[in-house]
C-alpha cells in the first residue's frame, strides 16, 4: 500500500499517512474550497489501509497524530469523520493512539480535542508543543 502525503497550501493541511509505519499526521490549517473533495480522498485511502491492519496478524499500534492551527466547521466533521473511521480498532483491542497538539497558548485548539475526544469516545494524549516542534 502506498504513502498518502498531500503538500500543505495556504486552505489545506498536509497529510502524511505511512502505512508502514502507522503513523498518520494531519497538520496545518484546514478550510479548503472543496472539502468534500479534499477528504473524500483522504477517507478512501483509510479504508483501504483500515481493511489492511485488520488483516495484519501483528497488531502494530496505528497512531493517528492531529496538529491544526486552525479548520473551519466542515473540516470538523471530516477530522470526526477520520477518528470514528479508526474507532473500530481500539473497540476491537488493535493498539490506537490518537495525539492531539495544540500550540501552548491555543486554548480553542485544546477544548477542540477535548471536544473530539469526549465525541469519539476514545482516549487522546492532548498536549501543548512549542511553535517549533
């Protein structure tokens, strides 16, 4: 299965999805013009690579890694979107970590993960990072 890495532009965040390593990392700001478009892509190649996991009988911790400055409402329900779809793993006893880092001062980028977390019902690590991390 192949990486997903889309290049950050001024409306979208960066995505980069290694399915050797696990490890998915949205970062950046998202309000992108077609964000129908933009996540569909996104939430395809999760499936697919969901469907993988399943079937790997290693049970490797997939961590699913969020820094955004900022997203508009619907890129909202899209990020929800992505946690529920990864939901099943922790249900079903496959390691999921979800970290959610917020810059220190951003207090509505903390209550966002706390707001996602406490909607998924799922744990995250919800932590601050310096702007340079």
């Amino acid at each position: 299965m192949d990486t997903l890495h889309i290049v950050a532009t001024k409306y979208t965040p960066e995505i980069d999805f290694n399915p050797e390593t696990r490890h998915l990392q949205i970062f950046g700001d998202s309000r992108p013009e077609d964000t129908v478009g933009f996540y569909q892509k996104i939430l395809l190649w999760l499936d697919n690579f969901l469907a993988a996991v399943k079937q790997d009988s290693k049970r490797d911790e997939v961590l699913l890694t969020f820094r955004l400055n900022y997203f508009n409402s619907i890129s909202a329900k899209y990020l929800l979107a992505i946690i529920n779809k990864c939901k099943p793993l922790y249900t079903e006893g496959n390691p999921l970590k979800i970290e959610w880092l917020y810059l220190v001062d951003d207090e509505e980028a903390k209550q966002w993960g706390e707001d996602l977390q406490a909607i998924s019902q799922l744990p995250f690590d919800i932590r601050p990072v310096d702007e340079e991390q």
